[in-house]
C-alpha cells in the first residue's frame, strides 16, 4: 500500500505570536516552525501501514524553501519519499494550497491520502477536503481508528459525542485526530538514513497550474490581531472552602447568570 | 434571488442549537445583504421551526444516515436554485467535513470557524481564530457564495417570529465511494465540550486520574461538560475528546471553571474567550488567574465539593 502524508509548517505551540508591519499576517522573525501536531498522527499512521503491508510514504508540502526541514523531519521517522512545491503557500487560500496538493498527488502512487485534521497555524481544517473533491475521492474526517485492506478502509471518525464507523474505497483522504496513535520519535539511524533521501522539487507552473488559478484570493486576509490583554479579575483566598464555594456560587448566579 | 443558505442539523426532529445560531446570523447577513434566508435539512417536519428563524424556505435533502457526497450534492443544487451570496454551516463535525467540500466544488472560499460576521462593502467578512486563538484574523471571502463554518456558542439563537415556511424537495444521491457502517452510541449524559454552555475543566492539579470525579462530580451538578488540559490527556487520566487548548478544542463557552489548571500558553489559548471564567488553584502566581474573571487561591479537593454541594442546593430550590 502506498500513502502520500501532506504536511504543513507551522509555528512552535509554544511561540508567542506577534503581528507583522503590515498588520495582516504574523511576524515570523525569530519564530521556529515546526511538523504541524496532528500531522504527526498522519504520518505515523502511513508509517505503520507501510510496515504491515510494504509501499512507499511520500510527505508532501507546499510552501516556502524554510518548510523542507519539515521534509527532512519526518523522513527521519520513516517517510521514504519527499516532495517539495516550492511557493509562497501564505498567499494561496486553502483551495488554491488544495490544488496544488492534489495535482502533485496524481504524480506519485498512492492508495491512501493522509492529512492532519487541521495545520495548528490558521487552523482552517480545509485542505484535506478540499483535496478529495479536487481528486474525486471519499473522505473520512478527524480520525481515530484505521483499518485499510482490500481497496478499501474502514475508518473510525469523532463527531459531537459518538462515533461513527466509515468504510471508504480506495483511494480515499482520511484526516487524522490524536489518539489515532502514539508518534515515534526520529531514531539517529533514522536521521542518518533520511540524510541519503534527496528531495524532489517541483513549482506550480511545473505542475500545470496558473498562479491566477492558485493565487486566486477568494480569502483575503484584511488583519490580524492579538486578543485584548484581560487585565485578570478578582482573587480571593480559598481557605475557607464554604466561603469560597458560595462566592463562586454567586458569581455564577449574579454575572455568568448560568444557574 | 441572492441570499443565504444555512445547512441545518436536526436531532430528535429539532434543528440542533448550533444551526439555529448560524440560522440567526444568516437572518441578519441577509437583510444586510439582500435577499432571503434559506435553510437546508435533512428532516421537513423543522419546516415550522426553521421559519420561526426567519427561514423563507426549507429545502429537504431525502439522506437519513449523514453522507458527505450526498449532501454536497443536495448542497449543489439548493445553491444552484437560490444563488445565495452566503452559504453558511454551524462548526460542528459534520459542518466542518462539509464546508471545504462543497467549497471546493463550487469553487469558493470557506471561513473556519469564526465568531464574528458581517455584510461589508458588498462581501462577506469574518473574524476567525488563528494559531489556536493566540490571535485573530479578520478576512473578506470574494467568491460567490462565500462560505463560512460559525463556531458554537459565539452566535445567540434569536427566533424572529416567522411561522410555516415552504418546502421544497432536492435530490441527493447514495454516496458510492463511503458509506457509514455504524453509530458507536456516546458514554451516558456525557456533554461534549464544543456546543456546551459550561465546562468544568481539570488539570494537573488533580493529581491523577480517578480524582477527575471532582470534575465529573460539579459538571453533572451544574449540567456542564467535561473538560481537561493537555497534560492530563497525555497522562492518559481522560480521553482527548475532553482536551481544551491547542491539539484539543477551542472552546467559547458562558461559563469555564478551570480547576488545578495552571495555564500553559496553548491552553489559555483554547479557552480564554470563554465569558465568564472561574479559575481554582493552589498557586496564586499560576498564569490562569490573568484570564480569570474569578480567581480562587485555594484547594481544589475542598472547594470543588464545597461547590459542587452549594449547586445542588441552589438547584433545588
């Protein structure tokens, strides 16, 4: 089985975001980018498959030259094909990224198409649908059980308090949830492997697609900014629990009017 | 007739709370736009309901088992007969599975999730949340329909005193590439954290797993859901579902009682634009007080079941 793993660069959780000069997008300076978390989740997922049943994991990414170390990372887990669209992803929206994503796909075998269920960055969890309906595919969103045999994949997916078991044929996109499984970790005989793996680059235009097409802008992006400072609001000490409990109690009654 | 269109979940023959929130922003986005709102669904006996919202019409898609290609194609041809200028989805699972999906085949652009909308300069504008509520974004979608997903609980439902409303039946074809094969049923009176009013969340503090009944103890008392930080889910003490912060939800509820919680960034992320927030911890320097609104310095294993006594009195009055 083969599985092509999209990936996205995306900031540290831990960073501090700051606005940029031109008050619309985020100041990267000084910022470490890292595999965006729940891409993890994919990649292992296509990781373990491979294991079971051979085939190649390609990663994928769209972006800037910065998001080849993202590349790099998970060929040190196990990936064993990389792919690199080189762009200025941050000017496409989400369905311009998605045709990018989906023609480079068709250029490399695959039965399964994995993504993380959203990229911890803009958080927009649209590309990997986006891309099932550009390829003409089945999806399964937020993932966090997979089965995949016999031209098709029997997939288990999180809605509002239950859980629904999918069947899909093959191929077909799945995004992946934490709890799909536990991440590996890059070995040093896995970094050193990863070393021996060059990159493939591709650009849009080699691709077939028209900036206009991509570059489209049916988002625009008019500002960003940082939600207001909250000042904090009283403290009390706790001591006295039942003195603490009825001033909670009040709060709730009085302000959040919840009781 | 350009408008809006808002896809409605029902459940148990209502139109889910999250739908008749985005039905209630959809209302205003189209007097402001022009044109009338409409509403998609699954179920005509909401034709009543959907008309309280201000619903001129209800188109009825025949699809019992929830199927993302057949509703993208009963989605496809509502859009294709109202032209809406707004197409709107409430953020829920299913609302999320299929916004990017008829966005694509419409060829538009989506909004995720976000908490303010307006009709501006003729397009339609969102603020949304990004890097996990670290910041917000302000964007204009150009396309016709502009899509948007409305994050639960950021929307008030407002009836707008509409009554019966027409009905009108669109095609939606078996979806032949995946089929929903079964429906694991939730654990029992479980709330789940995206769509609740109130969470109680635990953190570290509690110290290990089984002490999250002090938790489950004041959330059933207060009717809320649930919630937990990062770290306890990594513990393994509860199930992600519960996770709040960036990896979980982001989370906008009237009330948040965050207890043994001491706020790492990507938590006060996922829940600092919660209302009313009411933090419990032992350290008085612990970063969740700077979001709290009411800040207890104190023991949570005392002053949650003080607390969780105090609601059970108040409740039965």
């Amino acid at each position: 089985m083969n599985s092509v793993v999209c990936i996205s660069h995306v900031p540290d959780t831990e960073s501090r975001i700051k606005v940029g000069a031109d008050g619309r997008r985020i100041d990267e300076t000084g910022l470490k980018f890292i595999v965006s978390p729940y891409d993890e989740y994919a990649l292992e997922e296509a990781i373990r498959q491979k294991e079971k049943s051979g085939g190649d994991v390609t990663v994928l990414t769209f972006g800037p030259e910065r998001a080849s170390q993202a590349l790099r990372e998970c060929l040190a887990r196990g990936a064993t094909k990389a792919l690199h669209v080189k762009g200025e992803s941050g000017d496409a929206d989400a369905l311009g990224i998605a045709k990018v994503l989906a023609a480079a796909i068709k250029t490399v075998p695959h039965d399964v198409v994995f993504f993380g269920k959203q990229g911890v960055g803009t958080d927009n969890g649209l590309v990997g649908p986006m891309v099932a309906e550009v390829l003409g595919y089945p999806q399964v969103n937020v993932v966090t059980h997979l089965e995949v045999g016999d031209g098709k994949l029997t997939a288990t997916r999180e809605i509002e308090g239950a859980e629904e078991v999918i069947e899909a044929q093959l191929p077909a996109v799945i995004t992946a949830q934490k709890g799909l499984n536990e991440p590996r970790y890059a070995s040093l005989k896995g970094i050193m492997a990863a070393k021996k793996i060059a990159i493939d680059t591709k650009s849009v235009a080699d691709l077939g697609l028209s900036d206009s097409d991509i570059f489209n802008q049916r988002v625009v992006f008019v500002s960003v900014e940082l939600p207001p400072e909250k000042s904090g609001g009283r403290k009390i000490d706790g001591s006295d629990p039942a003195a603490a409990a009825q001033e909670i109690l009040k709060y709730i009654r009085e302000e959040a009017k919840a009781l | 007739m350009a408008g809006v269109l808002v896809f409605c979940e029902v459940k148990d023959g209502k139109i889910k709370k999250a739908s008749r929130e985005a039905l209630s922003i959809g209302r205003k986005l189209a007097e402001s736009a022009g044109g009338d709102l409409v509403a998609l669904a699954n179920d005509k006996s909401v034709a009543e309901e959907a008309g309280r919202y201000g619903a001129k019409k209800l188109y009825v898609a025949n699809i019992s088992d929830y199927s993302t290609e057949g509703y993208t194609a009963a989605l496809k041809q509502a859009c294709e007969e109202a032209k809406p200028s707004v197409l709107l989805f409430a953020g829920t699972s299913n609302g999320r599975d299929l916004a990017p999906r008829i966005g694509a085949r419409l060829d538009a652009g989506v909004a995720s999730d976000v908490d303010q909308l307006s009709w501006t300069d003729g397009k339609l504008r969102a603020r949304r949340p990004v890097y996990s509520g670290k910041a917000f974004a302000t964007v204009e979608v150009t396309s016709t329909p502009a899509i948007a997903t409305t994050r639960p609980n950021a929307f008030p439902a407002e009836e707008a005193g509409g009554g019966a409303t027409e009905v009108s039946e669109v095609s939606a074809p078996a979806d032949a590439k995946a089929k929903l094969l079964e429906t694991k049923a939730p654990e029992a009176g479980e709330l789940t954290i995206a769509e609740a009013d109130i969470i109680v969340s635990g953190g570290r503090g509690l110290k290990e797993g089984p002490n999250f009944s002090y938790i489950r103890d004041l959330a059933h008392a207060i009717g809320g859901a649930v919630g937990a930080s990062r770290a306890t889910v990594d513990a393994g003490w509860i199930d992600h579902q519960h996770q709040v912060g960036q990896t979980g939800r982001v989370v906008s509820p009237n009330l948040y009682i965050a207890a043994g919680i001491s706020g790492a960034i990507q938590h006060l992320a996922g829940m600092s634009s919660s209302k009313h927030i009411v933090a419990i911890n032992k350290d008085p320097e612990a970063p969740i007080f700077r979001v709290a609104d009411l800040g207890i310095v104190g023991d949570l294993f005392q002053v949650l079941p003080a607390l969780t006594e105090e609601v059970k009195k108040a409740k039965a009055h």
